[in-house]
C-alpha cells in the first residue's frame, strides 16, 4: 500500500484527491490545506473544497496557518509517508519537510515546465496567448517549481479558454497523469529529469492589472480580459463607475476613433465593439459598479453609450 500525505486547496485539487481516494493501491493517511477563509459580503468563514472532501471521506484534515512549525514537522514524519502529493497547495515546503517521504514529495504543476513556474500559470498561459499547456508531474525541491519531472501531458488551449475551463481540463489531466504514473516512481521504475529550456515565471496576478486601456491590440487585450477572469476583473469607467468586461473576444477590423470609443453594437452576435489601438474588442457581457451582470444588447439598449470614450480606472 502506498501512503500519501495530500497537500492541496481549491476545487481544482479536488480530482486528484478523488482519485487517489479510489485507488486500489494508496492510503491518503492525512490531508493538509490551508485555513477557512471569510467569502462574500457576509464574511462568511468557509472551508477550502479540499477540506470538504477529506471530511465527507473521513481523511484526517489539518489546516496549519503555517507550515513550518515543528509541530507540523512531527505530524507528518509520524504519518511515515510514501508521499507527498502537492497540487496548488499554496505554500512552499522548505526542505526539511521535503525530506520527509520515504519516495519522494510529488507536485502537480499546471504549465510545460520551465514555462509558467509560479502561481499563476493558467492564467498567464492564456494572457500570453499561449497555445498549448499541460501538466507536470515533477519532484519538489527547495525552488520554486525547479524540481526534475518525471511526466508531462500537453493539451491546447482554445482561442476563448478562460481560467475556470482551463483549471476544469488540467485538474482532470492532473488526476490521471499522476495515476498513470504513480506505481512505477513507487518501483523505481520511472525517474524525474531534469528540465530544459528557457524557463519563465507566473507570479501572482495583482488588483491593479484590471484596470485595462485600449491604446493596444485587441487580440492582446482579449486575452488580458480572458486570463484576469474572474480576478481582478478587467474593468474600465463609464460615467464615473466601474464597467467590468466580463466576456470578450477580439474581431477584425480597423477603426480610426480615439482607443476607447465604444463604436456600436454588432446586430448579428449582439457584442458591443470598443476601438483598440489595432483591431476592436467586442464585448459580450459587462457589469456596472452597482448594478446586475447584463449582455451587452441590453446594456446598449439601456445606456445607448455609442461614441462614448471608456477610460482606465486609476482609482
């Protein structure tokens, strides 16, 4: 029987966890996962969908608000683990704790390594425009994502993929690329290579990259809208408040009014076009600070905003 410790946090954990749960041939003796946040306007404290899942499955749960405590040290190497499997935790292990698995600390990683080492790499793989991504099933080491892989699955990536149906396709291909492989890194039979290649980074995504302007290519603000959905948002000001563009999508064409001119609304998709600097950005749902998320038919009917200059929101 292979014992695991699973590290992991959000819903795109979830499936890996799932799956180990139901193999034949592992024990998941423990899960660690970060600490109940407050949500929504109600500041309601709310579990990480990893915990949820340990608990409806009577996995131990520990939710350190730090890791690197000599406690939590004694804990795990008690557990006496194979494994670690680490997918989006949100914590770096330092080393001490990597050496705790008698076989080795495994991590799911969401890029083709060294590409996107960091936080954010779905979401900077569609901001970059990227057209391809995968997964890799590496060996941590003290770096950030550093570590030697032992497999990889590529799949594409769509010319309107967002985060949330990127995450969905990557947590699936993380739960079989580490079943595939599991039972030989267990034997010894497979064994982790260094990367290669030029690497970049994926830091986290900051608030102050909604604030988005036109005076650039539509196809690259396309995917700066798509990559920070749905955080920070990209938002721009339309009469003194916040307008979120929720949904966009770049079409051809040139315009020669000023970046930021809301040009008309197509009559056959119903998108509201926004001159760019090349190209134009249609926009298929919008929210005004305030005010419900609407399509853009309705929020051009209701507001009549053609010929109005959307500006960034400096605030």
């Amino acid at each position: 029987m292979i014992r695991i410790v699973f590290m992991g946090s959000p819903e795109f954990s979830v499936p890996t966890l799932e799956a180990l749960l139901h193999a034949p041939q592992c024990e998941v003796c423990a899960v660690v996962t970060q600490p109940d946040k407050p949500t929504g306007r109600g500041r309601k404290m709310l579990p990480p969908a990893v915990k949820v899942c340990a608990d409806a499955h009577g996995i131990p749960c520990f939710q350190p608000p730090k890791l690197k405590t000599q406690e939590m040290f004694d804990t795990l190497t008690q557990l006496a683990p194979d494994f670690f499997v680490t997918i989006a935790y949100g914590k770096i292990l330092r080393q001490s704790f990597l050496d705790i698995p008698r076989i080795a600390p495994l991590n799911l990683h969401a890029s083709l390594l060294p590409r996107y080492r960091g936080a954010a790499p779905v979401q900077w793989s569609i901001i970059r425009d990227e057209t391809e991504t995968g997964v890799c099933l590496m060996k941590m080491d003290a770096g950030m994502d550093t570590g030697p892989v032992y497999a990889t699955q590529k799949t594409p990536i769509a010319p309107d993929e967002t985060p949330d149906t990127l995450f969905e396709k990557l947590s699936h291909i993380s739960a079989r690329i580490l079943l595939e492989h599991i039972d030989d890194i267990a034997s010894g039979k497979l064994t982790a290579h260094p990367q290669t290649g030029e690497p970049t980074t994926a830091p986290m995504l900051e608030k102050s990259m909604g604030s988005v302007h036109f005076d650039t290519d539509a196809r690259e603000l396309d995917c700066l809208c798509r990559g920070i959905a749905p955080w920070p948002t990209a938002h721009v000001l339309f009469q003194g408040k916040r307008l979120s563009l929720l949904m966009t999508h770049a079409v051809e064409g040139e315009s020669k009014a000023q970046p930021g001119t809301v040009l008309g609304l197509d009559s056959e998709t119903g998108a509201l076009h926004i001159a760019c600097r090349t190209g134009i950005l249609a926009v298929d749902a919008l929210q005004l600070e305030g005010k419900k998320r609407t399509d853009a038919r309705s929020f051009f009917n209701g507001y009549r905003p053609e010929g109005v200059l959307l500006v960034p929101d400096l605030s």
